[in-house]
C-alpha cells in the first residue's frame, strides 16, 4: 500500500515533446512528487538553485559521467522544461558539481572535468570548471577552472558560500579554499584544515556550519564540534545542507542499508547549528523498498514557506523506470510547537 502514491503520481505524468515542452503532474491527486526526466543512470546526481527572479534550476547527469542537462522551472517546481543539455559540458567527460545563486543575481554552475593522468592508477583524475549566468539561467559564460591538483583529485559537489564578492569558498575533496574571481587567486580557508567533499554553509547570523561536524562563529578561523551531528560526514558528496531565511538549518539523511538506503528524512536545526532536533526529523522519501541509487537529494527554498527538494531513484521496477524527481514540502511541516 505504501506504493501507491507513487504509482499514482508516475502514471499521471505527461511529458511534451517539443522544446520548451513542459513535464508536469497533470493530476493533482496524483501525489506530492513530480517526475522530473526519465532514462537516467550513473551518477546523475542533481544540483539545483533558486535565482534572483525565483525560478528554480536544476542540472543533473542524464548518463553516467557525461550529458548535464539543465531544467527550469517558473511555478515553484510544479512544472518544469524538458530538459536541454549544458552546451558546454557536451563534449567533456564529467562529474556533476553545484548550482549557486550570487548575492548580485548572477548563477554560476561548477562541474567536474575528467582529465588523462598518467601518475594515478585509474589514469585519469578530476578538476573544477565553472560558467555563470547574468539572465536567469538562458545563457552562460565561457568555462573558467580552478588549479588541477597533480597529486590528488580536486572534486566540487556542494554550492559555493559566497563570503564577499570577490572571496567564495569552495570545498573541494583535496582542500577548503578561497577563490577571488577577480584575480583568479585561490587561498587556504580560515584556520587551514580541509573540510573535505562536504557541504559548508553560512547562516544568517554568520555562522559557519560544516558537513564534517563543526560549527565556526569567527569566519572559520576557529571550528568547535558538533555533537550528535546528522550523519552526512562519510560521503558528504552525497548530502545536503542548507539553511533557511527563518535561521534554520536543514539536512537529509538515508537510513537503512544498502546503497541507496530505504528512505530519506530532512533533520532541522533551530539554534544556529548548535544542536540537531533528531526527535522531530521528516521523512520525505520512502518508496517502501530499497532505493536505486544513492538519490543524492538537494533542497532549496522557493519561497518564505516552501522547501522544494530533487532527487533520483534508479529502480528499473517503479512505475515508469528510473528518473529524477521534485518535491515541494511546506517548511512548517518541519516545525515543532513551541519552538522558535
């Protein structure tokens, strides 16, 4: 029984075929979760953004290391474009990375690049390239890269944190750095360390909350431990941290085994990433079986009462294959009475 809401949304879904097309529910009874694309494999793994003009963008692999392809939506996730591959991506062999709306409303986009690298045992490794936007998203800049690493992959997969104009914090697997998109200069991060492939964001007291379990209220110059902490420190390429414009922070974390785990859950901090309500945490996602891939779940906010989450589910046996899904949840769902 539990299979059925998503049995109704995926045979609801209509998808137009012309550019521009929209994917849709076409049945508002049909469940919370949108089918987004289908056809997908390998690491797809969706990064998405909320621009300066609220339309929310969302890019993910359609095949394993190759083909991002961006799609738009206008209405808050309801509908979305068919979507189109990233032109600049299409001849290059890649790992997904982020989307980061700037304060001045520009967008940028940050992939991985794979590269032959005789010195590492696979023969190849990985570096950050990235383009951005100044038109919502309709058109991108040439590709601009960061330093290749000859010693060690270097692999983005979370949005920057943009400290100043000109200062964004990039957390990459080989290192925690600044990069002055002036310049080109990129620098160590606060106190030195390596946060490592996990998220870091800034809240809106200034805090500074990282994936890896540490909290740091002086610019990250010191960092202070964060204990229980949601369990997105192993394979942070794989969580998400955001926070929200009432001062809440919000992750996701898969439980059960396997791969892909059985369900997803969202787990809120309300005290500035002080502490973690584990006694309320939301499960969003539960198809009642093992879920077919690693989901890799990102959330947005889409307005000052909506969250809007995409992710993916390769099971071949769900009702229309595997694809890339959206979820609006309202952010009072994820309160508590009496908390602030």
């Amino acid at each position: 029984m539990r299979n059925c809401w998503l049995i109704r949304m995926l045979l609801s879904v209509s998808l137009l075929p012309a550019f521009g097309g929209l994917i849709s529910a076409a049945d508002p009874a049909a469940g919370p979760f949108i089918r987004m694309a289908s056809g997908v494999s390998g690491h797809i793994h969706p990064a998405a953004c909320v621009t300066e003009k609220g339309t929310v963008l969302v890019i993910f692999s359609q095949s394993d290391f190759r083909d991002l392809r961006l799609t738009r939506s206008e209405d808050g996730g309801r509908t979305w474009s068919e979507p189109q591959p990233f032109a600049h991506t299409a001849k290059l062999s890649i790992y997904p990375g982020a989307l980061t709306t700037l304060a001045d409303g520009r967008i940028i986009h940050i992939w991985n690049t794979w590269y032959p690298d005789a010195n590492r045992s696979s023969g190849k490794s990985r570096f950050p390239q990235f383009s951005i936007s100044s038109d919502d998203g309709l058109t991108w800049s040439e590709p601009k890269s960061l330093p290749k690493n000859p010693d060690s992959e270097s692999v983005l997969r979370h949005p920057i944190v943009e400290l100043t104009p000109n200062r964004w914090l990039f957390s990459l697997t080989d290192k925690t750095v600044v990069y002055d998109p002036e310049t080109e200069a990129v620098a160590p991060f606060g106190d030195g360390r390596n946060h490592g492939l996990t998220p870091i964001v800034k809240t809106p007291k200034g805090t500074l909350i990282s994936g890896s379990g540490v909290r740091s209220t002086d610019g990250g110059r010191t960092w202070q431990p964060v204990e229980p902490f949601p369990a997105i420190k192993d394979n942070g390429w794989r969580f998400d941290l955001m926070t929200t414009s009432n001062g809440w922070l919000v992750t996701a974390e898969v439980i059960g085994p396997g791969v892909g785990g059985n369900l997803w859950r969202f787990v809120v901090s309300r005290d500035d990433g002080a502490s973690w309500d584990f006694d309320h945490a939301v499960e969003f996602y539960n198809p009642g079986r093992p879920i077919g891939g690693r989901a890799c779940p990102k959330t947005v906010q889409l307005d000052v009462d909506t969250l809007g989450t995409v992710f993916y589910d390769v099971d071949a046996k769900q009702p229309g294959g595997p694809g890339v899904f959206f979820l609006r949840t309202p952010l009072s769902k994820l309160a508590v009475s009496g908390a602030e």
